[in-house]
C-alpha cells in the first residue's frame, strides 16, 4: 500500500532528481522509496555487523560484507601480483 510522503528539498535538488530518474527510466518515487530501503537496510546490517564483530576497528566494520568474493579468491596471489606490479619483484 502506498501512502503519500511531502518533503521539503530545495528546488535545484529536485529538479536534478527529476531529470536524473527521468534519464534512467525511474520515477522520483521509486528512487526516494529504494534510498529509503537501503538506508534501513544499511543500518540494520551494520548492528548485525557490530554485534558479530565488536571488537573489530569501526571503519573496517562498515566495508564488512559489502564486497564479496569469489569462493577461489586467493589473497596471497593478489598479494604477490600487487607486488611485482608496484616493486618489480
């Protein structure tokens, strides 16, 4: 169900949103609506996060499931890639 929302944007803000979703085939609605949505989303992973993993440094927290790997993803080799790029050895 769908209820109304009025928000008070400068009209610059929102003039660029409207041609941003236009250009993107999305209406002002949906984007605010999957902002909304990412943003309960977001924290609400974050305090999973925090509670499985509290004694880790905060900024390393946030990044904590954001980026996934393959399965065979093997640091050291990207490790040693890393180094012969930037050392040459």
């Amino acid at each position: 169900m769908n209820t109304k929302l009025t928000l008070s944007l400068e009209k610059e803000v929102i003039e660029n949103a409207k041609i941003y979703a236009k250009g993107t085939g999305r209406s002002l609605s949906e984007m605010v609506e999957n902002y909304f949505r990412n943003l309960v989303s977001g924290s609400q992973n974050d305090n999973k996060i925090e509670d499985k993993y509290g004694d880790i440094d905060p900024k390393v927290r946030k990044i904590i499931g954001r980026i996934t790997l393959p399965d065979d993803f093997d640091i050291e080799k990207v490790r040693e890639e890393h180094y012969k790029e930037k050392y040459g050895f």
